[in-house]
C-alpha cells in the first residue's frame, strides 16, 4: 500500500506497477507464507483398491438389507458419512413427528411413525388431529376411521394412516402428554 485517501487507497503490485483509485472494502492483507492452490495443477492418485461406492451401489446395498450391508460407511467416505446419514436415520417406529400435508405448503400435520421404507424413502405414519382445549394450548390426538370412512377421535379398529415422503417430513418431535 503505497497511500490511502479516506476509502481509497494506491497499491504497489510485487511488479511495480500502481493501482490507483482501489477500494479499502475490496483488499485484503495475505500472509506472505500462503500458497496460492489455485494456480497449481492439481495431481490426484490412481487408487482402485480403495474405490468409493457409487451412489447407485448404495442403494443397492440399502435396499438388500442391514444383514448384506457394512454398518460403518466405506473407510473412503469417512466421518463425514457418518455424519449426514439422512432424515430416516433420525426416525424411529413410535415417535413422533411433523410433516407437511402438501409438499411445499406452510402447514403442518403431527404424527406418530408406524413403518419405515427406508429404500422408498418414505414412512407410515398415524395421523393425529388438533383437539383446542379453549385456550392457548392444542392437544393432538389420535384419529381413527369409523365404519363409513370418517376420522373420529374414539380408538377404533382402524387407525388413520398416511403415507409420507422424506421430503416432507419437517422434524422429529418429542410429545409432552400430547401437547407441541
């Protein structure tokens, strides 16, 4: 930097040559002891022994089974894996969560996890409806189908399900005596 005047400032490149009229906002100081990765060519080693599983394999290893399957991810893909395993992993048969009825639309509808697919992506859930107590709280409670088709909160033969993608599914919830 040769001199500044208020937000702009004159440089010198390691060349010589000036830059004039250039904006403080805009520069940055580097250390002289960084590497420039950019403008070297990257060299990457031939490793088939090793290689990463495709995407297309992973599934198929999913939809095979757990019993075909390593239960650690691939000593390539590492901890970071094991970190993203995906929104079904998080989901449990009996807990509850919140997913959008419509994909896409700000409204949300609780539930309680019946089945998992995990090679569909998708889940089966129990729905449950609102029940207001008159006040600020809304209780959730279980619907069930009546005999000519209707959800009704009396527990019935039949529970109301729905099937729901990993795409809607919001979060998982944790119910406190019924009431989010």
């Amino acid at each position: 930097m040769v001199s500044v005047t208020g937000n702009k400032a004159v440089l010198r490149r390691s060349d010589g040559t000036l830059i004039e009229q250039a904006h403080i906002e805009d520069t940055i100081v580097v250390p002289s002891d960084v590497r420039d990765l950019e403008r070297q060519p990257l060299q990457f080693e031939d490793d088939d022994d090793h290689a990463v599983p495709s995407p297309g394999e992973m599934l198929e290893a999913a939809a095979r089974g757990p019993g075909d399957r390593e239960a650690e991810p691939p000593p390539a893909l590492g901890a970071a894996a094991a970190r993203n395993k995906g929104k079904l992993d998080k989901v449990g048969v009996g807990s509850y969560v919140a997913y959008a009825a419509v994909p896409k639309v700000k409204k949300c509808r609780i539930g309680q996890v019946q089945k998992i697919f995990r090679a569909e992506q998708t889940v089966t859930i129990h729905r449950h409806v609102p029940l207001s107590d008159g006040r600020i709280r809304v209780m959730w409670k279980p619907a069930y189908l009546s005999s000519d088709g209707c959800e009704v909160l009396e527990p019935g033969a039949t529970p109301s399900v729905e099937s729901v993608t990993a795409v809607q599914r919001a979060t998982v919830d944790q119910r406190h005596s019924g009431v989010w």
